[in-house]
C-alpha cells in the first residue's frame, strides 16, 4: 500500500499489476481495500488493479464532517488522475456500488466498464436512515468490536468458514469508529440511482451472493433490468461479501467479464 496526497489528504492505496484496462476494486463497508485481496492475485497476473482505503478507513486519514459519496466519489476521481488512469472498469462492492454509481453521475467518460456487485440503486426509507444515525453513533460509543459484531452475521452466511470470518474481522477492526460513523452518515444521505443505471451505457455485470441478506439476488436482477445491457450472476455459497466468501466463482465472473470487454 502506498499513500498519496489527494486533496490535500492522504489516501491510502494499492497499484499492481500491467495489461488491459485498469481495474478498479471498491470497497464495502465497513472495511477497507484488503478485502480485494482474492481479486488483486488473480486479477493483476494480467490487469492493472487499483485498490483504494476511503476516507476514515484502512491507511486512509480520517473522515471529514459531513463526509457524503460524492466527497468519496471525487475522491476516487482526483486519486485516478494523480495514476494517471482516464478510463477503467470499477468493481464496487455494497458501498463501493454507491461510490461507483456516484462517481458516474460526476465523471461518466471515466467508466470503461462497470461490475455492481451485492449493493442496491435505491436511497433508503426513513426508518433505515434514522437507523444509520443510531448505528454511527453506538460505534462511536462502543467502539469497533461493536462494530464487527454487529456487522459479521450480515455480512457472512452462517456457514462461513471460521479462518474467513476471522479474516473478516481483522479488517473490522482495524478501522476506526469515526470512519465507520461518517461512511453510515454518508451512505444514509445517498440518493435514488436509478436513473444512473439507466444512464450507465458501458458494459455493465452484476454479481450477488446467493445468500446475501442486505441486497438479496432479487436487487441484483432489478439492477440487472435497469441496466439494459448488463448480465447478471449469482455466486453460489456466498453471503452479502460474495468476493471473499466465494472468490473462485466471484474471480471466474469477473475475468469471464473482463475477457469480454477486450476489444
Ligand atoms: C456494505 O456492505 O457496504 C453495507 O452493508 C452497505 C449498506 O449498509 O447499505
């Protein structure tokens, strides 16, 4: 992991791997880029594959007040363009889709391809944004083994291998309570994307874990018809994080896709 000034912040991010169009991983909450680690092996023997810590997380500084997707999604622009990086296909996982769709509303012409995966287009109700208030401020007060306690069971299928929820863990708790309560407040304050799917005119995948209980298969075959063009796969054996839990069928939909795009 590298750091760079982006900003005047430090972001905190990875850059391996040649060939192709870049691919950029990003990420859910509330973790940071090590969950990309199954993708980045296997996706860097022949990509470029760029991986970043948001604000608040990871090796990133912290979050600022008020922090929303947009601030991320300019974030993600502004860090690309100190790479160097015009045009990439992104892979945003849950909250990584809410940054990848908010970036597309800013910065369209940057989208080479894109891969939604166990996220959803629509804001929330009222009842799950007062929620994410409570939440940010309980992590705040209880700190981050709270965090993973609460997070773990939505994240992982019951069945979860043990080494793989221990994995899951690490990275919970290696974040900070102000980052996870800032990204809760940002994503509680998210719009309504559907007219962004609809917008989305590049080759489009997306991917869900079929067991996933946040964004059940049936948000990714809505997102699926929303977005026209885009084809749909279920990761079987896998909860809402289907890369790690799953990352054999995960990797083999997204190099299938990438193979696709080639031309
Ligand atoms: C995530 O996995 O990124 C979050 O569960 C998304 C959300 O809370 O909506």
């Amino acid at each position: 992991m590298t750091e760079l000034d982006v900003h005047g912040v430090k972001l905190s991010s990875l850059d391996v791997g040649t060939g192709g169009n870049p691919v950029v991983l990003l990420h859910a909450f509330p973790l940071h880029s090590g969950m990309w680690e199954g993708q980045v092996e296997a996706l860097s023997r022949s990509h470029r594959v760029l991986a970043l810590d948001y604000r608040g997380f990871g090796g990133s500084e912290p979050a600022p007040q008020g922090m929303t997707l947009d601030v991320l999604a300019k974030d993600v622009a502004e860090w690309l363009h100190c790479k160097g990086v015009s045009r990439a296909t992104f892979v945003g996982l849950s909250m990584g889709g809410y940054v990848c769709m908010a970036l597309h509303r800013l910065r369209p012409e940057l989208f080479a391809a894109v891969v939604l995966a166990d996220t959803k287009e629509t804001a929330d109700a009222e009842p799950a944004r007062a929620n994410r208030e409570t939440y940010a401020r309980q992590a705040v007060d209880k700190g981050m083994a709270w965090v993973a306690e609460e997070m773990l069971p939505k994240l992982l299928r019951p069945a979860c291998a043990a080494e793989v929820r221990k994995k899951v863990q690490g990275w919970i708790l290696s974040n900070r309570p102000e980052g996870v309560a800032a990204a809760q407040r940002a994503m509680a304050g998210r719009p309504d994307s559907t007219g962004t799917l609809g917008a989305m005119d590049c080759p489009a995948l997306v991917i869900t874990g079929s067991e996933d209980g946040l964004t059940p298969p049936a948000d990714g075959q809505r997102m699926q018809r929303l977005l026209r063009a885009a084809r749909c796969v279920e990761i079987p054996g896998a909860g809402h994080l289907s890369n790690v839990e799953n990352p054999a069928a995960f990797n083999a939909a997204l190099v299938d896709f990438l193979k696709g795009n080639r031309a």
